[in-house]
C-alpha cells in the first residue's frame, strides 16, 4: 500500500464527489479508492501503477460542447459517442427499434455498481474511481429475439492532459438476442478509467471488438466484467496498441449450461509502451466452453503482459478451458511476460494452457531466404500470418480485413524500428 | 566453367570438423548424385551452398556460375539461381501457399530482370505447373507445410523448384519419409526439369532415389571428403556392399 506517499489523486477524486449524499454509490465508490494497487499484489505485480500516484491528476467535468475528432470507419454502421467520459446522443445515432440506450438513475446506478463489487474485479482501481467521477452510467439494452443486422460502433474519445476520463457503458442482451459491436478508445487523456458490464441472457450472442488506440502518453486501465447464461454466446477480441500504458481486465462469469466464450486478443508495442491483457473465465456450471488465444509483437523497449485464470467450480463438470499465449520479441530490450493460471476443482474437464515467448523462428527465416526473400521481408511475413492466423480465427469474417489493417499500421511503425 | 564448383572447402560445427577439404565440378546439363553415410557430412554440405546462418566455410571457396557465394547471403543465393529441397520443409503457419510461392518467384524474377508477374498471370503459371506434379489447388490454398503429408511436402519442393527455375538445384534427401508411389511423382518432377542448362546434385543416403533419378555421375562422401567418384555404377556398388567397403579402401 502506498499510504506514505502523498496522493493527489485520491483528494482529487474526493473532491469530486463531496457534494453527493452519503449513501450514493458515488460515495460508496469514492470511500473505497484508498490507494492504488500495490506491486505486491499479485495481479498488479507485472503492472505497476505507482506512477500514477505521483500524477497531478483530476477527473475531467465533460464539455458537452466540444466537437467529435475520430469519425466511423463503417458504412451504415449504428454510432454511439462518448466524449469526455460522457454519452453524447447528439453526435450518436438514432438507433433501431428494440435497442435502447438510457442512463440509470441513482437506484439503478447502486445495483450495477454492486454487480462489480460482487465479482473479483471489486478492488480494481477503475471501479471504485469511475463509479465515483463517471457522468452517467449509460445502459445499452437489446430487446428479446432481437438480432441486429447493424454494426454498432462505440466511439470514445475526448479528455484532456492532467485530466481523467470515466465512461461506464452496461449491456444488456436478453433472451434470443444477438449483436456485434466495435468498441474505438481514441483518448487524448492521461488517465482512461472505462468500465464495462455485459450480461447475456438465455441463448444471447455478442460479439465485441476493442480497439485501443489512445493517445500515446495515456494510462487505460478498462475494467470489464461478463456474466453469460444458458446457451449464451460472447466472443471478445481486443486489439491493444495505443497509450503509454493500456491495461485491459475482463472478469467472465460462465453462469448458465452451454454456454461459449471467446476472449482472444492481441497486443503490438513499441518504444516505451506496456500492453496487459489480463482475464479471469469462471466456469460456475457444467457444459460450458472457453477459449482464450492471445498473441503478442514487441520492440524497441516495450513490455506485454497477458495473465489468464480459469477457475473451473467443483461442479463444472464436461468444462473445455483452453489458452494459448504467445509473444514474439523483436528487440532485445522488449520483455513479454505470460501467466497462465488454471484452478481447477472439477475432475471431468479438458483444460489446456500453453505460452510461449521468443524471437522469430531462424528456421522459417531461413526457409523463406533460401527461396529468395530477404530477410527483412521474410519476418514480415512471418509476423503478418502469425496475427492474420488469430485475427481470421478470433474475428468474424465482415470484420476481419479493418482489424487486420488497424493491426498493420501499428505493425509497420515496429518493424520499420526493429528489421 | 562449371556451374558448381566447390573448392577444398572446410566447415566446422560446435568445434568440431565436419567438412574436411571437399570438392566438386558440376557442369551443365548433369546430374550429381552425392551418397555417404550418415554424419559424412551431407546435410552440412547442402546447408553451406545454400549458405544457411553458421555454415560458413572456414577455408575454402564455392563458385556458382563463377561468383563466389561466400559473401552471399541465403536469399541472394537463390535469387542467383541456387535452389535446396529441404530434407525436412519447414512449416509456415498462416502463411498461404500461393501468395509465398508468388513473392518467391518475384523475387527472383526482379533480381534477373525479368517483369514481376502479376496475381492472375501468376495463379495461372502456378496452377499449369503445379497439375504436372499432383499438387492440388487446395494445397496451394492451405498454409505452407502445416499439415502436408511427408509426400506432400517433397511435392510442394519440387513446385517452388519449377517454379524458381534454378541453375542449380541441391535435393537434400528428397527421398525420405517417401512411399515408392510418391517417390515416382517426386523424381518425374525433378527429371522434366532436367535440362542442358541446368545441373542438379541429389544428396542421398540410399540408392533407390538413383533408380528414378539417374546421374552422371556418382560421389561417395565419407568423412567430410568425397572419397571416390564414379558413374551410375557405383550406387550399385554401395548398395551390394554398403558404404564400410568403399570407406575401408579408400
């Protein structure tokens, strides 16, 4: 604990929420924001956010004035903004009957809240900081039955130097429902503090894709918590490659029978960059699948962190777990660190974890130089199927060609360092 | 002047003498079969003339069409016309056939001056080759060796090998792991593209490739030294008596 250290921010976010009542969850929030996480904490040990403490940092009063920056990438695709940490539905779009976006008021603002303190992610900074400062917890719900042919594309953007941003977005899938949505971090803060809750209900499908891409002095800590019933089907893919420090934690909660869940990702850094893909899969029930495939590109003096637990209950039997990381290091001064964690207290389950870290492959290099290719192309080549290979598997296929060329441009900006 | 020539070359691996003064002239038009026992140093030879990274000669010199390699890297090698079939191809995960098939074959065409081909030309010379070999469209589609069978893989050498159109060709044990029926589809291969302009050292441990691919003429390496050189007649030899006899005479 960091309790010697004088934190500005800690005052920053009390002030923020001095005048709410006593029983707001802002309060509730704010009162558990004591300290940042400790490196000797075991999930924070790889990523330390002691530096935060020493930040002149306030949270950011949204300006709901200010112009949108990061237009759609999508045509016809359904928009949602934020901006500052805040909704603004006066640059999103009209969205299609059965799908409604609201903002929760104070009661429903506390049941959400108390979801994330019910799960393991409680302690997450994220959670007790932007349930304190967010502006409004905004609720997206799909209507029962309802499959949404329609991209919806989550913009977030907006914040400033010194300042923090807290957009909070709860979706809600019910029964028979299914919808793909992209979610773009485009930031231009210091502090990003996003929290997201998805619950499915019976036989819903989402399939969500991130995209970080803050700016580059920027800290992201998103915190993401899922709860999946029956037959429910959630398949993540988060691409990682801006700020100074992105950490993306997802906490998911295999609560009903046969359900499926995907969380796969990749990070590429450079410079000074230092990219976390933490998750937590808990397989509650029997009959359920989950699947982590996470895959890393690193130089110049960039760290990558992926940790992975999958807790299997004792009665969670037939559980398939598998995961699988891999990094590749294209600097010697780059460090990709793998953590796999499996607990595993039922005796009828397929769990399987492998992590690997390391340079290209001479072999392959070798192989594609004696037909012809230089070597610098033959690493690119070699490093552009490693992540074509996770992006064609992890994303469906409309999709695949943007996240590809989104993962090029951060791809390109290292290998022209490194090779 | 040969297309080949090997000059008293000398490798060592881990400190160890692997090649010991080996030489070799191989000119237009022929076939050299070079047969020797296991660790006589055959893998090491086909890995240095295709001038892979720590089988750097440490005396000696090889000439391809006169040009010294040894300041060649692996890839300027084969853009200059040297080409190795891998004993064993190596996977490429994610990487599609056709489109490695293409950059290769473009690389070289660049390097002598010839129009890069574009992806229809391309598919299209790929596609008349690759049927005279039994290679298949699919295979052409999946990733580079993930999941080929052993024939499979000797096939897709001998395509990258029609394809290039190398001056020298290095087949490194391209029997093995090879059923009679596949090693019959692998040698045609090798066989329509012998030519009197081209020349083709096979590198093998048994005689049986030889029935398939006949060569001028015949080496048997031992040692890190080609100890004795002769016709076709003398893999026969080795398979009636087996490599000690030779060794022990010479």
């Amino acid at each position: 604990m960091l309790h010697n250290v004088k934190d500005n921010y800690i005052t920053s976010v009390k002030n923020h929420v001095s005048h709410f009542e006593e029983k707001s969850f802002r309060k509730l929030a704010s009162n558990d924001f004591k300290s940042w996480p400790s490196p000797r904490e075991e999930t924070w040990r790889l990523s330390r956010l002691g530096i935060l403490s020493r930040k002149e940092l306030t949270p950011i009063i949204p300006n709901f004035k200010k112009k949108f920056t990061s237009s759609s990438q999508f045509n016809g695709s359904k928009i949602i903004r934020f901006v500052d940490g805040a909704l603004r539905a006066d640059l999103s779009s009209k969205l299609p009957p059965g799908t409604s976006l609201d903002t929760l008021d104070e009661e429903d603002s506390l049941k959400c809240f108390n979801k994330f303190k019910d799960s393991n992610l409680k302690n997450h900074p994220s959670i007790n900081v932007s349930f304190s400062c967010t502006p409004s917890i905004v609720k997206l719900t799909i209507d029962k039955g309802l499959n949404i042919r329609d991209l919806f594309e989550i913009i977030y953007e907006g914040g400033d130097d010194n300042l923090s941003v807290h957009p909070a977005l709860y979706i809600e899938l019910k029964e028979n429902s299914s919808i793909t949505i992209i979610e773009r971090f485009n930031h231009l803060s210091s502090l990003i503090m996003p929290l997201q809750l998805v619950e499915l209900k019976k036989n819903a499908s989402m399939n969500s894709l991130k995209i970080f891409n803050d700016n580059q002095q920027s800290y992201n800590l998103s915190a993401n918590c899922a709860f999946l019933s029956d037959k429910s089907n959630y398949n993540s893919f988060s691409l990682i490659k801006g700020g100074l420090f992105t950490r993306s934690e997802t906490h998911a909660y295999l609560k009903g029978e046969n359900c499926n869940l995907n969380l796969n990702g990749v990070y590429l850094s450079s410079k000074n960059q230092h990219h976390d893909l933490t998750t937590a899969i808990y397989h509650d029930v029997p009959n359920c699948t989950s699947k982590q495939i996470v895959r890393g590109v690193l130089g110049g003096k960039s760290t990558g962190v992926f940790q992975g637990k999958v807790r299997v209950a004792p009665d969670a039997q037939k559980t398939d777990g598998q995961q699988m990381s891999r990094a590749i290091l294209l600097s010697e001064n780059a460090i990709a660190n793998a953590k796999p964690e499996l607990e595993i207290y039922a005796d009828d389950v397929i769990c399987a974890h492998g992590a690997t870290v390391g340079e290209i492959d001479n072999e392959q290099i070798f192989y594609l130089k004696s037909r012809g290719i230089s070597e610098k192309k033959a690493k690119q080549i070699i490093i552009t199927a490693f992540l074509k290979d996770i992006i064609n598997e992890s994303v469906e296929e409309a999709m695949q060609n943007f996240v590809f060329e989104e993962a090029e441009l951060a791809l390109s900006e290292i290998i022209s360092k490194e090779i | 002047m040969p297309l080949l020539e090997i000059k008293n070359a000398k490798l060592k691996l881990d400190n160890k003498d692997i090649l010991k003064g080996l030489s070799l002239s191989v000119n237009e038009g022929e076939v050299h079969a070079i047969m020797g026992p296991n660790g006589s140093g055959k893998s090491t030879l086909s890995y240095m003339l295709a001038g892979r990274d720590g089988y750097e000669l440490e005396s000696g010199e090889v000439f391809l069409e006169g040009q010294s390699l040894s300041e060649m890297e692996a890839d300027e090698r084969a853009r200059s016309g040297l080409f190795l079939a891998f004993q064993y191809p190596v996977e490429l995960p994610g990487v599609g056939g056709m489109s490695f098939l293409r950059e290769a074959v473009n690389s070289r065409r660049k390097f002598i001056g010839e129009e890069e081909l574009d992806h229809l030309a391309f598919v299209k010379e790929v596609r008349k080759v690759a049927s005279k070999m039994f290679v298949k469209d699919e295979m052409l589609k999946r990733a580079v060796n993930v999941g080929f069978s052993g024939g499979e893989k000797k096939r897709f050498e001998i395509l990258q090998m029609a394809m290039l159109k190398p001056t020298v060709s290095i087949l490194d044990e391209t029997d093995s792991g090879l059923d009679v029926d596949a090693l019959k589809i692998v040698s045609e291969g090798v066989n329509s593209q012998r030519n009197e302009d081209n020349a083709i050292v096979v590198i093998t441990h048994y005689q049986r490739l030889l029935d398939y691919i006949v060569p001028d003429f015949v080496h048997i390496l031992s040692d890190g030294r080609i100890i004795k050189s002769g016709g076709p007649e003398l893999a026969l030899e080795v398979e009636k008596n087996g490599y000690a006899g030779l060794i022990n005479a010479a």
